[in-house]
C-alpha cells in the first residue's frame, strides 16, 4: 500500500546550467518534502496506513517496517498510540524513501459531462 500528496505544498525547480551549450544537463531540485506543510500530512498517512494493514485479517507481523512503540506486546492492533519518537522515525524514512509518482487516471475531470479538460 502507498500514499501521496495529490496537491503538496512543496515546490522544485529547474534551471539551465549553460548560455550556450543546449545539451548540458540542467540543474534539477525535485524539492521533495521542502515545504514544512507537507510533513505532518504524510506522517499522517503513513500512520493511516499502518493502521489499515494491521487491521487486515492476514496481518502477521511487520516485515522490514519501521518498529514504532505501538508494536509493543499488549498492544491494540486497531487502535495504536504513537509516540513524538514515532512522529520522528517515520519521517526520518520519510526522507530516505520518497519519491515522485504518476498515476495515468489522476488527469482532472469535469464532473458535468465526465470528459477530461485540456
């Protein structure tokens, strides 16, 4: 399972590196996660996530995910508490794993006659 920002805050940018040299690469910053809006947002999801899969009748346990303190034994699977050190964890991997994503059904819609604008 995934989760994504469908309108983040944060901004990228791209830059020419040569006046005269057309074929040399420009200067890309994606600029993933550099706007402060975005983070509590996808820590959010992360959580809502982690939430529903553990819910899931054929959850057994976590393999290669992040050991947040809600999988402490006693734990309610459903309804876990996280920490600030959770909070900062999942950001931390955050960071590490994010990466842009392209879904060819995410064009935008005009609801009235259900046909794609532009």
């Amino acid at each position: 399972m995934c989760y994504m920002l469908l309108h983040p805050a944060s901004r990228g940018s791209i830059h020419i590196t040569s006046a005269i040299d057309v074929y040399a690469p420009p200067n890309l910053d994606a600029g993933f996660v550099s706007h402060p809006a975005d983070i509590p947002l996808l820590i959010w999801a992360y959580k809502k996530i982690h939430e529903i899969v553990r819910r899931m009748p054929s959850f057994i346990r976590e393999v290669g995910g992040l050991q947040l303190s809600d999988e402490t034994p006693g734990g309610d699977r459903g309804h876990p508490f996280y920490s600030k050190e959770d909070d900062a964890l999942v950001e931390k991997r955050m960071r590490e794993r994010i990466q842009t994503c392209y879904h060819p059904m995410l064009v935008p819609l005009s609801f009235r006659s259900l046909s794609v604008d532009g």
